[in-house]
C-alpha cells in the first residue's frame, strides 16, 4: 500500500466536492434560463 500524504487526500476531496458543487450549480442554471426562455416564449436549440 502507498503512502498517500493528508494533503492529497484533502485536495483530491476538495476538487471532488467543488465538481460536484460546480455541476448541480451549472445544472441549475441551465434550467431557470430553460424556463425564463419558455416564459418569454423563446426557445432556445441547445435544449
């Protein structure tokens, strides 16, 4: 078994959680302009 230092493992966690933090965020983001978009009576390709 290696020697993983406390660091790494903190770093890696923290990129994981900032990730997955980033991706519900951007999720998010692209549904309130999806919908903001079908209000407005505006649809948009990309979706």
């Amino acid at each position: 078994m290696q020697k993983v230092s406390l660091f790494q493992v903190l770093t890696t966690l923290i990129r994981g959680i900032g990730t997955i933090l980033a991706d519900s965020y951007n999720t998010t983001l692209i549904f309130e302009l999806y919908q903001s978009n079908q209000k407005a009576g505006i649809l948009s390709p990309a979706f």
